[in-house]
C-alpha cells in the first residue's frame, strides 16, 4: 500500500455497515441496527480513510448542539496499523470539531496519547456482563416512552446528557427489537432506559435516572425483556449508586474505557447517569 494516496472523505450511510462491522471485529459487540440510528446523529460526522479508494480506516466526530462534540469509531484494519494512517484520520476528526468540547471514550492504555492531544481524564467507564432476569413485578409508573412524549424525553435527556440530540434519540428509541420505557412520577419523566438487541445479547443505555430507585426500577424492566441472553450496562463508575445497582444484580465488570475531554466534564448532573448511551457515541 506504500506509494497510494491517503483520502480521507464522508461516510456515506452504507459505509457506516462497514464500521459496524469492524467494530464488532474488534469484539465491541455492536447493536444491530446502530448503523441507522448512528446516521442519525450526525449525517457528516463518520470519516473514512482509503488509500486509492480501498477502505482501511473510520473514525466518528459527531456534533452535538453548538458546543460539543464526540469521537468515537477509531479504527484501522490490523494490516494498516502503524503506518501513520490512523493519526490521519484522527486530525481529521479533530479538525470537525474544532472549537468544541470534545469527548470520547478511551482504551484505558492510549490515554497518554489522548493527552497529547489536550485531553484529559474525567473518570472511568465500565462495561458489567449480567445475565437477563426472569419476569417479575413491574411497577405501574414504568410504562413505554413512546405514552410519555417526545419532548419529555429530549428535555430530561438534554439535562443530564448535556447537549441536544434529538435527531439520534428519535431514531434510537423506536429501533426494530429495541425496548423504550420511561418512568413517571405523575405527569413527570423521572428517568428513562434504551435496551436494543446486539451481536450477542442486549445494552441498555442510556439508562437515565433521578435516584437509584428509578434506575433499579427500569434497569430490572428492561431486563426482563432480555428472554434470558446476556444484558451489558456500561457504567460510569463515578456514579457509586450505578456501581451498586450492577453489583446488586451480581453482573460482573468486563472492561474499562477512559472518559476523556478535551476542555472540561459537561455540566450534566453526573449522579443521573447509570448507563452510557454508547461508547461510540456518547
């Protein structure tokens, strides 16, 4: 491949299978339908590397809101690593979102290499493997979000998400196979949770919440839609009462990423997260 020139342009929709797929190689189990809902996000924001048109490389650098922004989806093919491609790529990216908070979640060893780049650390994440749980009780107030509204929705997840991003939610939480529930304290959203079927088992993310009671609350629902397959939450464990629910439920931690910015933590309330959204994503 020595001597082709390196282009890097804009996924188009088809291509982000091609990331998907990847990804799921590089064993991070990846939703089924996350091509389309990642799309959503932000139509410009999937890069894609190719020395003479063959593709090699991907990297995301989502935008979200005026202000912030988030990278994700970096990977080069294993025979194209070390070449200098990948640092390409990653300027790219960059350069996208310049001027914006950036985020991202971090192999926990490239962190010194995130700092180069004026990143730094805010707090570890980490993926817990569980088992899904027989049908139990459901309390009353868990019901699907689609009964709560949609702009419920985008307002509590703007609160604690910390940015606007209604084009993927409206994408995200009506997936094929996917399950949306909210939890109601009256005619108040008090937290809400995604689960949607993967390469193996389910994720749930985001799961939002008020207090650790409501998270348990939608947490146990919507593992009960699992028919007994794996269930992953990716878990800041910033969040003590997050820490406890996955322990609770004895699931068992699998690994660790970096949550890195690139100018400070968002202001969203911290202790409200129980389980990211994606890795990729945010």
């Amino acid at each position: 491949m020595a001597g082709k020139e390196f282009v890097i342009r804009t996924m188009e929709r088809g291509e982000i299978d091609l990331a998907v797929e990847w990804a799921a190689r590089e064993g991070w189990n990846p939703g089924l339908h996350d091509a389309e809902c990642f799309y959503a996000a932000d139509r410009e924001g999937f890069l894609l590397g190719c020395p003479d048109g063959e593709p090699v490389g991907c990297i995301s650098a989502v935008k979200y809101g005026q202000g912030y922004g988030f990278l994700g989806f970096y990977i080069m093919v294993p025979e194209c690593r070390g070449r200098g491609l990948g640092i390409q790529l990653w300027q790219a990216a960059m350069d996208r979102l310049a001027g914006r908070n950036v985020g991202l979640d971090g192999v926990l060893a490239q962190q010194e290499n995130y700092r180069k780049s004026g990143f730094r650390l805010a707090y570890q994440n980490a993926r817990y493997e569980g088992v899904g749980l027989a049908g139990g009780r459901v309390s009353d107030r868990v019901v699907p979000l689609a009964e709560m509204g949609f702009a419920p929705v985008t307002d509590y997840d703007d609160e604690v998400f910390g940015a606007d991003r209604a084009a993927f939610l409206r994408t995200w939480v009506t997936q094929p196979g996917g399950v949306a529930l909210g939890y109601s304290r009256g005619d108040q959203l008090a937290g809400y949770g995604v689960l949607r079927p993967c390469r193996q088992g389910y994720k749930i993310g985001p799961l939002f919440a008020d207090d650790d009671a409501v998270a348990d609350e939608l947490f146990t629902a919507l593992a009960a839609r699992t028919g007994g397959e794996p269930v992953y939450l990716d878990v800041p464990e910033v969040n003590a009462a997050a820490v406890d629910l996955v322990r609770r439920y004895r699931m068992r931690k699998v690994f660790a990423t970096a949550r890195m910015y690139s100018q400070h933590v968002p202001a969203g309330p911290p202790d409200k997260v129980f389980g990211v959204t994606t890795f990729e994503l945010g």
